[in-house]
C-alpha cells in the first residue's frame, strides 16, 4: 500500500464547508492528518464537520473563521493553525469566488465588469495572500505542499468561459513561477481545476442558456433547417409498415452513439479530494508548478 506520509501532518483548507473543501477535508483526515476549516459564512457546518473528522479523538479538527475580501484574515488563520498545532504543512486553497457568468444571449462587449471583475481580478487575492503566509514556515521546516483551486473548467464556447480562460493562466502562470523558488525549500505547489461536479454544480459550472424542452441538455443545438435545405429523411423512400426501419433509415439517438465525455457521469468532489491528496503527501515528490484539470467523465 502507498504510503502518503499525512500522518500526523497538518492541513489548512479553505473553503471547507464547500462541497469540494469538505470532500477535501475528510480525504485529509482518513490519511491520519488533522484540519483546519476555513469557513467564510458557515459556522455551524464547519463545526459539526470539526467534530465529524476529529470524532472520539478531540483536537484533530477545528474551524476557523476566514474572510475573503479581508486582507489581514489570511494572515490570522494561519497564526491560529500554527499556534493550535505548532506549524502548517499543507495548504488547500479551495475558497473561491462565484463564477462569471453572461446573460441569456448576452455578447461579450455586453458583459458588466462586475460579471467578470471578481473573478479575472479579485479571486486569486486571498489564496496568495494565504500561501505567502502559509509558506515561511514550511520553509523553515524544509517541507510542504501547497494546492490552489482555479477557476471551474468551462468547455471553449460555453458563455463566460472566456474569463475563466484568463483567470486560469494567471494560476498557472503563478504556479510555474514559483516552482524554483520554493522547490530548493522543499515545498512544492501545484493548482487544480476542476470540471462540474455532482452533486452540487452550482459553485462550479459557468452559465449555460436554458435548452428547450423537447432535447436534453447533453443533446448538442441543431440550428432549425431552412427551407430550401429540407431534411434528409425526406428524401429517403419509406419504410414497409411490417418491418421496423432500418439503422440507416432512422435517425441516430443517444442510445445509438457510444457515449461521450460530455454525456457520462459528473466528476465527484471525491474524485478531486483523492487527487488533492496524492498532490499534498510525501508520495509526490516531483509534481510541481503543474496546473491539473480533473474533468474526466466515469
């Protein structure tokens, strides 16, 4: 069995009451590790999951408050971490801004600033200024891992996916900058992407214009048939009433295709905890500066 070496270390996660910082947690804590939660609005959730992971064995979780638009709030929670357990040794920077989003049929020269600004501007502010304070320490002691959420994945094309573009490149761009500096200390950072989750997509999936009622949401628009392009179908002889039509002679359905990225099952928040994991332990000692996008289908 892998040994990951979380025994006994200790994690900060912010955004802990979310469904991916609570997923997060809890992987953390089956490791042997012992958790901060870093709640913003959620008091109530956040203890009740201190008191889940930490169970008969008091003190090996506790919450602590975390503001997103105080610049001094990173600052604190992590003196409270390394004051309650002596020191940090990872850091999972899962608090995160709302997405930017465009109305329905909305154009990108439409867009309000304040649609786009708190993500393209203001939604990385917290999680550097966490990891600055985060990482003196795991200098001092030679080791840590630090992982930063970026913006959820948006397939190309889908409306606000542009911003979510540039938010990402500024992570990676951060990530990959930082990876000699910090990698000769023996810390080593990484940032993670992930693609919509079940079962809660709200927090992660860009906006997407309502699909009419008679198709799905994973059948892809066909724009209607103009007059002078009549379907296919019509020109195609008919079928005998005795016998069903043929494969070629009906047209494909979803049952017909072999399924697609887009049509099978959403990632978990599990999924993304367990990969949060690997990217945290002594068991990786060689992924860094990488930005991961977990938006694979089971």
């Amino acid at each position: 069995m892998l040994d990951l070496g979380l025994e006994g270390r200790t994690v900060l996660v912010t955004g802990a009451t979310g469904a991916l910082g609570s997923a997060a947690a809890r992987a953390f804590a089956e490791q042997g590790a012992r958790v901060a939660l870093a709640f913003r609005h959620r008091r109530e959730a956040a203890e009740a999951l201190a008191a889940e992971l930490s169970g008969p064995e008091r003190g090996r979780a506790f919450a602590v408050p975390y503001a997103l638009d105080d610049a001094a709030s990173p600052r604190w929670v992590v003196a409270a971490v390394e004051q309650h357990w002596g020191g940090l040794d990872v850091l999972v920077a899962a608090a995160r801004r709302r997405g930017a989003r465009r109305e329905p049929h909305a154009r990108f020269e439409d867009v309000p600033e304040e649609h786009w600004r708190p993500l393209v501007a203001d939604s990385f502010a917290p999680a550097i200024r966490t990891a600055q304070w985060a990482v003196a320490g795991m200098r001092k002691r030679g080791w840590g891992r630090i992982a930063l959420m970026a913006p959820p994945y948006a397939p190309e094309g889908d409306p606000g996916g542009e911003f979510h573009a540039v938010a990402r490149a500024g992570l990676r761009g951060l990530v990959r900058g930082l990876v000699d500096e910090l990698g000769g200390d023996g810390v080593l950072i990484n940032a993670v992407c992930p693609g919509p989750t079940s079962p809660d997509r709200s927090p992660t999936t860009p906006y997407r214009p309502p699909t009419s009622p008679d198709r799905s949401p994973t059948t892809p628009y066909r724009p209607p048939m103009s007059s002078d392009r009549p379907p296919a179908m019509a020109d195609r002889p008919p079928t005998s009433p005795d016998r069903p039509p043929a494969a070629s002679d009906r047209p494909s359905t979803s049952a017909d295709r072999p399924p697609t990225a887009a049509e099978g099952p959403m990632t978990t928040p599990e999924d993304i905890a367990r990969a949060l994991v690997f990217l945290c332990s002594a068991a990786n000692g060689a992924i860094t500066g990488e930005t991961l996008t977990l938006a694979g289908r089971r």
